[in-house]
C-alpha cells in the first residue's frame, strides 16, 4: 500500500545496496521488553518518567510523554493490568494534571512546554501523545479530560503558527509560541500532533497543516528553477530553509511530509535517496543519531516496499549491538539522556506494529 515505486525497484534489482544483518524478530522483542523495563524503572512516585531525581528531574513533561509513545507503540494500553499499563496510567494522570500547564497573557491556556522547560518540543511530544490516547483513558472521565487538555494544546500550536514571521519561516514552529522564526526539529513534533489529532476526531484547520506542508518542502536542500520546482532531485531537508541537508532533518521531513499525506511529493523521492546514500553506518555516526534514527525508521516504512524492508533490518542491526546490559541506549552530548535514547531506540523498534495510527500507512 502506498509502496515507493521507483527507489523501490532500483534498489530490488540492487540487493547489496544496503548489507545489515537480518535479525531474528525475537531478538527484537526481547530487546524492545529490557528497554520497556527500564522506562518503568525511571517512573517517580509522581507519575514523571525522566532522568534525574526529583525536583531535578530532566524535562519531566517531555521524558514522559516520549517515554509514554514507546510504550503504546509496542501495545502497551492505561487499562492494562500489567506493569506497563500501570506506568502509563501514572504517566498518564501525571501529565493530565493541571499542574503540568502554563498560561500568559499571551498565551491560549494548553501549553505543555513551560514549566518543565522542554519549550515547544516537550509541547508537542505531550499533545501527541495525548492525541494517540484520545478514547483510552480508564473511564469516562478520564477520556473527557484527555479530549479537553489535547484541543487546549492544539489551539496553541495552531496561535503559535500565526505569530508573524518573515516568508521564510512563514508556517513553522521554534522554541517558543511567541517565536517570530522557525526551525524543522520544532515543526516536524506540532505537525505529529495535529495530524494526530485530527485523526482522533478533534478539531484541527486545514490551513495549518497546508501551511507547515509549505514550510518543510521549503526546508528541502535544492535550489529551484524559474517554476518553483527542485532541481537536485537527490537531496534532503535543512535544519532551516536554505541550509544543507543532515541526517536528521532530512528523516524528519520524509515522515513529515507522508503523515501529511504528500506521498508523491518530489522531496520525498528526493530524500529518500538521500538518506538511502547518506545514512550513518555506525551508532553516533550522525548528530542526533537517535533523534534522526526515531525518524528514518517511521519514514522509510512508510515508504513501503524493498526500501521499508532494508532500513527495518539496517536499524536493527545498529541498535541491538548498542543496547547496553541494562536494556539502554545512550548517546552523548545532546543525547546523553538514557530514558531519551532508550524511548526513541524503541519508537525505531517498533516499525512493524501498528499499534499507533499515527504510524500506520
């Protein structure tokens, strides 16, 4: 369904374009099962799931919505009675509390980033994961509230897109939702949550999602011709419009654009080669390596086809060497956090599932 035509057949009649080693699926499991327990082992009493110890927790509002989509991304369910269902129950009523928000005189009430510092990316990791759990919570009650704290906070994203920018940025997100600028790390989380969102029925204005649409194809890496069309048809998407393409960026737009619904678009051809040429051969091999890995996996399985089916087994040959005794993964740097690392290693994971209709093509 949807399977990408033409990098597809190339690389079928290349089968040594991409060498990994095919994993055993119970190899996978089980390493997704050490991971998943670790996450619960780093939930406090409050509900947080984070690095750190309380009050210095690490980005508690982001850590444990990000925490949280791992573990509904393998199946994992608030209602369940295991040990995985109670973390997100916790995890669930913590981020659902009304303590978790910030409101302003500038700001629409909803905003999930300001007072764990997490900005707009803790903003957009928690209304994702809010959106995916519209019509889970444990009751009646718990459903309303979940419907309720995730339109509040799709409301702000939508007022933050608003904020005048320069053409440039028109359409995007940064760190704050006053930012007159725009970034695609940022961006690429809001449009996450409100293609979410609207596929759990809530209320989301189709000229948002057009106008971030137009910004990331702005964010391809190609100069254009006279038509507005891209003329490097083998590239990928910038940090920013007008940079150089990353590894990253480039994997990020190239999920952006299909959970948009841009399949035939010509950046995603173009990215997809890019990526397929330029992905890291080793864990840390990139900036960002789990960050843009989270997004290589989810993109090229939506691509479908032989390409879906390399980078799934070419992902799982880098993580499952790097998976630490203790179930972890970590980086270093900006990715020195084990609940970051380990969260996102398992979202890369867990392509096959469809657990979560984000990721479903």
């Amino acid at each position: 369904m949807r399977a990408f035509l033409i990098i597809g057949l190339l690389l079928a009649g290349n089968p040594t374009a991409w060498p990994a080693e095919k994993h055993d699926q119970a190899a996978v499991d089980k390493a997704v099962e050490r991971g998943i327990a670790f996450l619960i082992s780093k939930q406090h009493s409050t509900g947080a799931i984070a690095d750190g110890t309380p009050p210095s927790l690490s980005y508690p509002h982001a850590m444990t919505g990000l925490a949280s989509l791992a573990l509904v991304a393998v199946g994992h369910r608030p209602a369940d009675e295991s040990p995985a269902g109670q973390a997100l129950r916790k995890a669930l009523e913590y981020l659902l509390d009304e303590k978790r928000l910030q409101s302003g005189p500038n700001l629409p009430p909803g905003y999930f980033g300001g007072m764990d510092g997490s900005r707009m990316y803790g903003h957009g990791i928690v209304t994702l994961f809010l959106a995916e759990m519209v019509g889970m919570g444990v009751d009646a009650r718990q459903d309303a509230l979940i419907r309720t704290r995730c339109q509040a906070a799709i409301d702000l994203i939508v007022r933050s897109q608003k904020v005048k920018k320069t053409p440039n940025f028109t359409g995007g997100w940064r760190y704050t939702p006053l930012s007159s600028d725009a970034d695609l790390s940022v961006t690429v989380w809001q449009v996450m949550a409100l293609r979410a969102a609207k596929n759990a029925g809530l209320t989301v204005p189709k000229e948002t999602i057009d106008a971030a649409v137009e910004y990331i194809k702005r964010s391809y890496s190609s100069p254009r011709d006279k038509d507005g069309k891209i003329i490097n048809l083998k590239s990928g998407f910038s940090y920013m419009p007008g940079g150089g393409p990353g590894y990253a960026a480039a994997a990020a737009g190239l999920l952006a654009l299909q959970v948009c619904g841009e399949y035939d678009a010509p950046e995603l051809n173009g990215a997809t080669e890019w990526l397929r040429l330029s992905r890291p051969k080793t864990v840390g091999g990139a900036g960002h390596f789990y960050y843009g890995t989270y997004y290589f996996s989810q993109g090229m399985y939506q691509r479908g086809g032989t390409v879906a089916t390399e980078s799934k087994q070419f992902v799982e040959s880098l993580l499952l060497a790097a998976q630490k005794e203790n179930g972890t993964w970590t980086g270093g740097g900006t990715e020195a956090s084990p609940v970051y690392c380990t969260a996102l290693a398992i979202l890369s994971l867990s392509v096959r599932h469809h657990f979560m209709p984000i990721y479903q093509r």
